[in-house]
C-alpha cells in the first residue's frame, strides 16, 4: 500500500513527472503541460498554512500521485470556509485506493484549518473522475459550456462541491 505524506518543495520533480503521465491522457485535465520543476518547487513553498499538497509514495519510495488543497479564493475572507482540490494519480496504481486515500488526508487536514467545503472543476469527458468525486460524496451542481480548449478539443467543465 502506499503511504500518504505533506509534500515538501523536494517533491516538486516527481509530482511533475505524475502530471506529466496524467496530461498524456489528454482527457483527464485542463492542464495541457506541467510546470518547470522550480516554478512546481515555489508553488509549494509558497503554500499558506491552511493549503497543502498530499503526496502518496509506494513501497519503493516513488510519488505514485499527489492532492492539492488550495483556498478557493486567495482574496475573498467571504470564502475563506472554501477549498479546490486537484487529483493526480499515475495510471498504473489508478483503481487501487489511492485516491481514496489522498482525499482522507486532504479532508483530515481541510477539517483542521477550517474548511468547510470542497470545490472541484472536472472536465466533462473526464467520466472516471467524476464517478470518483461523486464516490467520495461531492454532488454536481453545475457546468461551464465549451470551457476548455486543450490539445485542438474543447470540452465543458462539471462542478462538483462537497460539504465537510
Ligand atoms: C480519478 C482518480 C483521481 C481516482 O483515483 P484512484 O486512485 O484511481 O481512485 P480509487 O481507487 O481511490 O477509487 C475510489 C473510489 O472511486 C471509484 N472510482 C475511481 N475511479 C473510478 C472510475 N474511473 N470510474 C468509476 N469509479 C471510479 C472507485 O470505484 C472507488 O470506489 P469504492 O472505494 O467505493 O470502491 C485517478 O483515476 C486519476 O488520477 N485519474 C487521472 C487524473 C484525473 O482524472 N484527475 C482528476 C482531474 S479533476
């Protein structure tokens, strides 16, 4: 099984290498490329103390996905109450439980920094990620039409929220 850890900035190389694995799917995300592995290393050190990013490491000690927390509004105190998540998890242990295993830390950690709900945007074609935020209790409620355009397709985006 795999072990469910904080990421630090050390991490930053590896999660990009399981978003890279991600975006050759070209269905899963609005991502169309991931980030230089510095710009990845920033992000996570410029994380406030209520966001986080969960990374799962296998037996071997290899980052086989990671969780992002971020506040939905980085301005707005009306919805400081409010997080997104993002979700990445290498094809090979995907079904496996480590998404379910990610979001248990994410919600653990969301509920000690006083979230109250989940936000997540998902994008229309991406059924199996919806299937999987529904399993772990977001409901839709609503779409953006035509919202993305990535690699030459456009596609909607379905959100979802989850209250905690
Ligand atoms: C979607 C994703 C995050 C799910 O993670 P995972 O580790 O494969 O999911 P888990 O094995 O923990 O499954 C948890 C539950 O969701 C369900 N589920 C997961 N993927 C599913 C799918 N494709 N179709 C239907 N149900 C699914 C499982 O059946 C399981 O239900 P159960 O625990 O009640 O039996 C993962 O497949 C992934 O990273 N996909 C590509 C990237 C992506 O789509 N990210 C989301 C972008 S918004």
């Amino acid at each position: 099984m795999v072990e469910i850890r904080c990421a630090t900035d050390r991490d930053a190389a590896a999660m990009m290498r399981v978003l890279d694995r991600v975006i050759e799917g070209r269905v899963y995300s609005a991502i169309e490329r991931s980030w230089p592995d510095q710009d990845a290393a920033a992000y996570l050190r410029g994380l406030s103390p209520r966001e986080a990013v969960h990374v799962a490491v296998d037996g071997s000690g290899e980052v086989v996905g990671y969780q992002s927390l971020d506040l939905y509004s980085a301005i707005l105190p009306s919805m400081s109450h409010v997080g997104q998540i993002g979700t990445f998890i290498t094809p090979e242990v995907r079904g496996c439980g480590v998404g379910r295993a990610l979001f248990a830390a994410t919600e653990a950690f969301a509920r000690e920094h006083g979230y109250a709900k989940f936000v997540i945007q998902v994008r229309a074609m991406n059924s199996g990620a919806q299937a999987f935020y529904a399993r772990m209790g977001f409901r839709e409620c609503g779409r953006l039409s035509r919202q993305v355009l990535v690699h030459g397709v456009v596609d909607d985006e379905v959100l979802m929220e989850y209250f905690l």
